[in-house]
C-alpha cells in the first residue's frame, strides 16, 4: 500500500520539523525547565506543522526520559501514548465540535488525571471555529486549569480569537516554510524512497507548495504517481497541469506587446486543451513574478533555479520591458484569484482582466516614450531662455529640474494613479514653465482651466508633484492663446483709428 508522503513523513521529533525553529527551540527549554504553561496557541497558515509540532510537545511533556527536548519513543510512557486510542493526548477537531455542549462535556473530563504520563494533553484544532458560547464555557476552563491539564489550541485564522483567549494562552506564530527547507525536505524524501529527480523539478515542486510542508508534499505525491519514480521538471508540470513555460512565455509576450488578437487566440487554445481557468492566472502571476526577479535581482536563477534554455527567454523579455508593466502585470493576475469566486464565468473574467492590461500598458508605455522623447529633447530646445533660467532656484545643483522632465514624469505619476481625466486636460498642447520652484501649467481653454483649478484636481496635482520632486508647486493659469492679429488690425496700428478701409 501506498502511504502518502506527507503521513510517512511526518516528524516525530521537534528536530525532524521544518523551518520553525524559533517554535521548537523555546518548547524544547520549556521541556528542559520543567516550565510548561498551561495552555498555548499554536497560529499559522495550513500545512505549517501546528498540528505535528503538537502532538510532539504533548508526547514530549510525558516522556520519561527526553532526548534532545523530544520524546525518546521508546519508554513506557512513550509506548502507551503512539497508541492513537490513548486517553491522554486527546485531538479535537473544533469545526465539527463548536457547540457549548461538547466543551462542556470537555470540562467535565478535564477532571480526571492523566492514566499514563503526567500531563492530559487537549490539543483543539481550528479552535476559531468555536461559538461564542463554547469559547465562553473553555475560557472558564483555561482560568482554572487542573495542574495536570496542557491545552494547545491551533488556529489558521487568529483574528477571529476572542482576547479573552488570547490573553490566557502562550502563543507561537508558525510561518511560512522556505523554498530552501522545503527543497531539502524534498530531497532527503526522494532519496529515502530511492525516487530519481531533477534538480529544477524540486525547485518547481517546492514553489507550487506556497510554503506549506503538507502541500508541497501532496504535489510531490502527484507527481510520485505520475511519473514512476522518475520526477522531471516536465512531468511536475503535467502531474498539476500547470502550463509549460514556454507557452506562458509567448502569452506574456502578447501581453506585453499588446497584442490583444494573438493574446485572445492563444488564452483559447491553452484553455480548450482543458487547463483550468484560475491555474492560468496563477501560472501567468507567476511567471511575471519571475520577471520582476529577473528584471531587479542580479542572482536571479539561484532564486529561480530554472532550466538554462528557459532562463534565456525570461532575460530577453525582461530587459526590453519596464519594472512598472511587469508589477501591473503581476498584480492584475494576482487579484484574480478573488474575481473567480464571485463569478459564474471565469474564463470572461480572464480575458476582460487581460485585454484591460494589454491596453493598460500600450498606454503606459506610449507615455514612457513621450518622457523619454521629452528628456531627449532637453538640451537642444530650451525655450525659456534668458528669462527664467536665473530665476530657477534649484535644491541640488547636480540634478536640475527642468520644466518638461518634471511634466513629462507628472504625466506618467497621473498615469500611475488613473487620472485620466487630469491627463486629458493636460494633453498635448497645454505650455507649461518653471519659475522658483513653481510649475506653471498655461490652459487656453477656459472650460478645462476651470476644471484644473478645482481645489481637488489641484490638490492631486500638487500632491503628485510633491512625490516627484519634493518643494516643486504646480499652479495653472489662464492664458488666450495669441492670435495672428488680422490684416486690418494691423493697418489700424500703424495709422491710427481714422484710417478708412473700403
Ligand atoms: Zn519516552
């Protein structure tokens, strides 16, 4: 018979447990101290190690002679209690024994001692799922425990805790598990259970567990079965139906490129093929996620570990885009997993979120190249000449602002921040100048300045000006533009108002 990796291996000893040592060394001196409290909250996302780094305490509290903080296994004690009928280390699962009547009865055999070590164990799971009644009637026991009684409730969500309860237990925080743990985890199982494996497929295995021991464990398990003891990065994909990366590759390249027709194709093909609508999302956050760490980290594959090949395309692709479109990127996929549940249709809400972001970033990054045209601009047109240049008081002499880099990068903050509306007011033709620290924006139309002079709109402006360039206001006035004065006008200025014209 098959056993799960993750029943096979889980540890039976404080140091067989992963990447919680700053849990386990203080039970273990707890232990050492003879200073064992009388109840403890055990938090932490599913898969942590809650509930096994219990059953080790309640085990290790009884034991006779403790090896290293742990239970030896082999005294009577320890005997009695690996049996899972034993009457001392008792598992309650709170979701389906949340009512007052069931706690009650709890407080009625918390009376009677332990039969074979020194310590009733009472270890709660999900205990947030108690009613307000039960929680009321375990507060009562936990404020009068019995000497011999050891209470560890474990939650997932600790928000929901009563501060009565929490004020009465000792609490530990288990976190997230990390790649690197994880990935040794893996390894050592693998070996042990003479399991061949590539290197990048542990990675992969590693990362689809989120941080999560018993998750990552279930996907190895997947991918056990799958593969025959063998276990290829292309075989961890297929055992989760994740998407090769090669085809996320050329997705996220129409993505960036904006290239909706190529993008709405390809999203049908992979979805026809029968890959689950939010896996893709996921797989797509993912992959820009991956980008972003390529784009910003110079060690990336010791973060990454990918096959050489694909860590090429990921090179290429990140360097002819902006850290800004992969972030917007990777956020628009990320918040998807939230959409999925409200909706009946989550294929529409993929590709509405997609061909949003297509047009996101072709606007995103027309308006990069304005800036950039802008600061190119820069040294052979300065057009305010001898007037204002003096006057421009200058916090750092090393980096001058100048008038069209600060509207240009107000145009891409307001961008940022969709202001739309702003940057349609502020479109092409607005002048704009920099005197003592002051922008000046000159609107020629008297509709779209009294607009811009809102007091909000000219708080956003000046709010975002602040971000760029600290000191810098901007102002708007009302300037008419300057006609060519009509042939007549000009006649009239030169001779005077009797000048008659037929
Ligand atoms: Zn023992």
């Amino acid at each position: 018979m098959y056993l799960a990796l993750y029943r096979k291996y889980r540890p039976t000893t404080f140091d067989g447990v992963i990447g919680q040592e700053h849990i386990t060394t203080s039970l273990k001196n707890q232990i050492k101290n003879n200073a064992i409290s009388h109840a403890y909250l055990f938090c932490g996302t599913r898969g942590t190690g809650k509930t096994s780094v219990a059953k080790i305490f309640a085990k290790s509290i009884n034991c006779e002679n403790p090896v290293n903080g742990s239970a030896c296994g082999k005294c009577a004690t320890c005997q009695a209690l690996n049996d899972p009928s034993n009457l001392d280390i008792l598992e309650i699962d709170a979701a389906s024994n949340n009512r007052v009547d069931e706690i009650r009865e709890l407080r009625e055999k918390v009376k009677y001692p332990p039969v074979n070590g020194k310590y009733k164990v009472y270890i709660i799971d999900e205990v947030h799922m108690l009613t307000d009644s039960a929680f009321n009637a375990l507060l009562k026991t936990l404020e009068e425990p019995p000497k011999h009684v050891v209470f560890i409730l474990a939650t997932t969500e600790v928000q929901k805790l009563p501060a009565t309860i929490l004020s009465r237990c000792l609490r530990f925080d288990f976190k997230l598990v990390g790649i690197g743990d994880l990935e040794k985890h893996l390894k050592y199982i693998f070996n042990d259970s003479n399991i061949k494996y590539e290197d990048s497929a542990v990675s992969l295995i590693a990362r689809l567990g989120e941080g999560s021991v018993r998750d990552t464990l279930s996907v190895a398990d997947m991918c056990v079965a799958y593969t025959n003891k063998n276990i290829t990065y292309d075989a961890v994909l297929n055992a989760v139906g994740a998407i090769d990366k090669t085809v996320l590759g050329t997705l996220a390249g129409h993505i960036l490129k904006g290239d909706v027709h190529n993008l709405l194709n390809q999203l049908n093909i992979i979805i026809e093929k029968g890959k689950n609508i939010s896996q893709i999302a996921k797989d797509l956050a993912n992959y820009f996620r991956d980008l972003a760490v390529v784009k910003t980290c110079e060690n990336f594959n010791e973060i990454l570990k990918y096959p050489e090949t694909f860590v090429e395309t990921l090179k290429i692709q990140a360097n002819n885009v902006s850290i800004d479109i992969i972030l917007k990127a990777l956020k628009t996929f990320s918040a998807l997993d939230n959409e999925f549940r409200l909706t009946t249709n989550p294929r529409i809400v993929l590709e509405v979120a997609s061909l949003n972001l297509c047009d996101e970033i072709k606007n995103f990054v027309s308006l990069e190249n304005r800036v950039e045209a802008l600061e190119q601009k820069k040294p052979q047109t300065i057009n305010v000449g001898a007037v204002s240049q003096p006057e421009v008081i200058i916090k750092n002499p090393t980096i001058q602002p100048d008038e069209k880099t600060l509207f240009g990068k107000l145009l891409v903050s307001l961008r940022k921040k969709n202001e739309v509306m702003l940057i349609a007011l502020l479109g092409e033709n607005t002048n704009f100048v920099l005197n003592n620290n002051v922008l000046t924006l000159h609107s020629s139309n008297e509709q779209e300045f009294k607009t811009l002079t809102k007091p909000d709109n000219l708080k956003i402006l000046n709010d975002t000006m602040n971000e760029i360039e600290n000191g810098v206001k901007v102002s708007v006035e009302f300037k008419e533009e300057k006609k060519q004065p009509s042939i007549e006008e000009m006649l009239k200025e030169k001779f005077g108002n009797d000048l008659k014209i037929d």
